[in-house]
C-alpha cells in the first residue's frame, strides 16, 4: 500500500502460491508519479525473497505499456506472453494481456 498525506494513492497484490502480481493500482490523480512503480518494485523484491523464479500477471489493454519489455520510458521488463480475458467476477470479464517475467536475485532488491 502507497500513501501521501495519510491518503491511500495506491496498493498491489502478489500471490506467492500461482507466482502471479494480482494488482497494481494507483489513484487516476498519481499516474506517471513512480508510484505504480514502487509497488511493482516491492512486489518484485518480495517475489525474489521468497526465491520465486518468475511472475505472471493480467495486464489491463491501457497499462500493457508499463509492465512491457518494450513500453514507456518506465516500464518494468514483462514479456507478452498472449491476449486473454481476466474474469472480474463470476461471468464479467476484461480483456488484457498476460505478462511474464523472469526473476533473477538481483531485481526487486
């Protein structure tokens, strides 16, 4: 969880048991502020600590950029791996894309 000003801005989720970033989010207000990227970050060094190899995650059509290999100036080195549709809830779905990333000790730290 992120915070400025005792407000929450931002939070993100890593499920050790399927090796997957299940959310990173940040509040519209603190887009391009680093703190999307300081959550995946932490996320990383987490996932490195408990000596995962790799990271899976569903990446939204609009923040593909920001996890890929290729994107903005920002992004964080995942691979695009195919398109598929994350179930939101039971029968709502979104498309998006799903990302790997291999992990080495040296990341997240």
């Amino acid at each position: 969880m992120a915070e400025d000003s005792n407000t929450v801005c931002g939070f993100g989720q890593l499920d050790p048991g399927t090796q997957a970033v299940e959310a990173v989010y940040v509040l519209p207000s603190t887009i391009r502020k680093g703190i999307g990227s300081a959550i995946l970050l932490e996320l990383e060094h987490q996932a490195v600590s408990l000596l995962l190899p790799r990271l899976t995650l569903d990446a939204s059509l609009n923040s593909e950029e920001f996890y890929a290999v290729h994107g903005y100036a920002q992004a964080h080195g995942y691979a695009q791996a195919a398109r598929a549709e994350h179930e939101l809830r039971p029968g709502v779905f979104l498309p998006c894309v799903r990302m790997t990333k291999l992990l080495h000790a040296s990341e997240g730290a």
